[in-house]
C-alpha cells in the first residue's frame, strides 16, 4: 500500500511535468508530419522525362500553356524536360552567336514578346522539374537554311560529291564534324545556352553524329591522309575509316564536354542515342567510349519500336546494363506522332518492361502525350497517371 505523501508527491509531479509533455506531443505531431512528404519526396536520380519540340511550339509560346503543361507533368510525377533549342539550323532562344554569324534573321518569341526557354525553366523550377535544353538536329541542317547557304565549305559530302540525306526530318546536309569552325561554332552555341540560361544541363541525341557515307569533302581526305598516310578507303564502312572518324567525334565531344563543365561544373552532359550497334556502325557515333570517357552524366537510348518482343531485345543489350552501373540511364519510348499515334497499351507495356529493368523513361513528345493520341483525353490522361505512382524528383545542384 503506498503512503499519502508519495502519492501527492507523484501527484506534483505529474501536474508540472504534464503541460511539457503536451506540448512534447504536439511537437512531434508536427515533424512528422512535415518529415512524411520529406522522406517520399527524397531526390532520386530515375529519368521521368519528356521531349519538346518544334511541334510543341503552340505550348512554348503560351505562358499560360506552359503553366498548364508544367503543373499536369508535375501531378504525373515527371522529373525532366528536355526544350529543343537547336533544330534546322536554327536557334529556339535570342542567340547572339547565332545573329553575328548572320544565319538567323529572326528571334522566336512567346505571344508577349518574352522569351520561351527562360518562361519554361523559370515555371518547371517553380514545381520542382529539371530542365535540360536539347540540341536536336546536332551536326544537320536542311539545305534551304542561312548556315547551309552562307557557310558552304562547313558542310561534308560523299564519296560521289553529293551533300544530303534523308532523315526524319527530311532532306538534309551535314556539318563537318572534324572542321574546326564547325566545332568552335556547335561550342559557342551550347556554351551560350549553359550560361544564358538557368538550365540544369545539356542535351545531345542521335543527330550529334555522322552517317558513315560522309566524309568524303576535300578538308577531311586532306586530313585522313595527312595523319594516315592513304587516302580514305572507297569503302564507306571501311573498319578503320570508321574508327578515326569515330574517333575524332569523340575527341570534340571530350573537349565540349570540358567548356560546359568549366563554364557550369554541375550541368548534365546527357546524351540521347540509338542503340549502340546502330550508332557506330552507321553513324560513327561512339557513344560507348564517351562513357567511358567519363563524358556522358545521363545517357537516354532512343528504342522505338512497336514490337514489344523487338523493344525488350533491345532494352536488354549489355551496354545499357552497364551504363546502369555507372549514371543514371533511360529509354526514350514514342508516345507518338502527329499522322501515327500510339496506343495507350503499347506505351504502358513499354514503360513496364523498362522499369522492371530499373530503366527511366523519356517520351518523345510532349503533344503527343494526350493530344493527336487514339483514345479521349481523360481517358489518355488516365493512363499516364498509372505509369509513375510516387514522386521522384531529381536534385537540383546549384
């Protein structure tokens, strides 16, 4: 039995430690609750990406559209836009580069005058999203475009003397990768986007490349046979012929890759291919030695197949599963296009495939994700909901 006195002393005490104790409680009320969203939201480096291209332009332009696109990506739980910037030989932002070297009589604008690539990194930051500015048409021009017509000797050829090819963006000529004005003009250009700009890096695809045919211009047999002592081979795919050219991309891309990071340390060098075999051979884009060059911060292979069987294949080569050991390493999956949409089915098959892999995923594009598409807007909307159930936002380094 216990005695009065220790009872009321247990009641004191219980009476002045009580007050501390509720407000202990109600303080930890708080952080957890404010500590919950922190521990789901924690930055993750999977790529939940999307293209923008000139066919978004109706979107760019519109503060309000961009508001519009920016917030719905956000509540799908995307992460990334990459905005092309550089396409038919023009520049998608005001570019002093671009007016010195007189190949670019206007300027692309929003509806008010502002400018479009500042509104839309400006909006997607406000919500968390990383923006990675995209050089879509790399190393290609149409031939009807100022720098084509005003910098002729830039631009290689084929054995034969012809200067175009056909591509997915039509008839086009190539710039000479291995010419050093060329070089110094692609530097120029992505250096003034990576520090005009609060992006969060730089983008380069399949086009930042050669087909295997060119190369055949007089700076570049000039070259060849300087370093090798023989003309180039007839043989367009000529393994050795192949690999210098291979090679001295690569060199450029080393010495790109060093301007940016000088300029801006913590932007993302991200490249967006085909997959490797495709890349080398036809298009002498060694993708895999800028890895392993330690060039490549984020690398996005493009697989757009409508197979699913062709599309697995192709998501499981070796050098994607080693990419994944070192960045972070995605899919670019079609999402559609304005005269072939994809079905909702076809994209969501894909997507699973890629993440049972621990692949991200890119779509390519924006407009394609719910307009021009097979099936209503809610309903296609729907879908896109179901492929990314939790946040994982990317860290922004400052």
């Amino acid at each position: 039995m216990k005695s009065p006195f220790i009872v009321q002393t247990w009641r004191r005490l219980l009476k002045s430690v009580f007050p501390i104790l509720i407000l202990i409680s109600f303080f930890t009320v708080l952080l957890v609750d404010s500590f919950t969203p922190a521990i789901a939201q924690l930055p993750r480096q999977e790529i939940r990406g999307v293209w923008m291209t000139n066919n978004d332009f109706d979107t760019l332009k519109n503060r309000d559209k961009v508001q519009d696109a920016v917030s719905q990506l956000r509540r799908l739980n995307f992460n990334t836009i990459y905005p092309v910037v550089w396409n038919s030989g023009y520049v998608m932002y005001p570019s002093a580069i671009a007016q010195r070297a007189g190949i670019q009589p206007f300027v692309y604008k929003g509806s008010d005058g502002h400018d479009i690539l500042a509104d839309l990194i400006n909006q997607a930051h406000r919500k968390g999203l990383l923006v990675i500015p995209w050089f879509e048409f790399g190393f290609m021009a149409p031939p009807t475009s100022e720098l084509a017509m005003n910098y002729p000797d830039w631009f290689t050829q084929k054995r034969d003397g012809s200067q175009t090819s056909i591509s997915a963006a039509g008839e086009v000529m190539w710039l000479n990768p291995f010419h050093p004005k060329v070089q110094q003009f692609i530097t120029n250009l992505v250096l003034e986007t990576v520090t005009q700009y609060d992006a969060d890096g730089i983008q380069f695809d399949d086009h930042m490349s050669l087909p295997h045919e060119f190369g055949y211009d007089q700076y570049t047999v000039a070259l060849y046979t300087k370093e090798t002592k023989n003309p180039p081979p007839t043989n367009s795919q000529d393994a050795a012929w192949v690999k210098w050219r291979a090679d001295k991309i690569t060199a450029f891309m080393v010495q790109l890759n060093q301007a940016v990071k000088q300029r801006k340390p913590q932007a993302i060098f991200s490249v967006s291919p085909n997959y490797y075999d495709f890349a080398y051979k036809f298009h002498l884009q060694d993708w895999l030695g800028w890895m392993r060059h330690n060039i490549v911060d984020e690398l996005i292979v493009q697989i757009y197949r409508p197979d699913l069987q062709s599309f697995v294949a192709n998501i499981s080569r070796q050098e994607i599963q080693e990419a994944q050991q070192i960045i972070p390493t995605g899919i670019g999956i079609m999402a559609g296009l304005r005269n072939n949409p994809v079905p909702m089915q076809q994209i969501k098959s894909q997507v699973r495939a890629a993440q049972e892999r621990g692949l991200g995923i890119t779509f390519f594009y924006y407009e394609s994700l719910w307009n021009d598409a097979l099936e209503p807007l809610n309903e296609r909307q729907a879908g896109f909901a179901t492929l990314f159930r939790s946040p994982a936002l990317r860290a922004r380094i400052e």
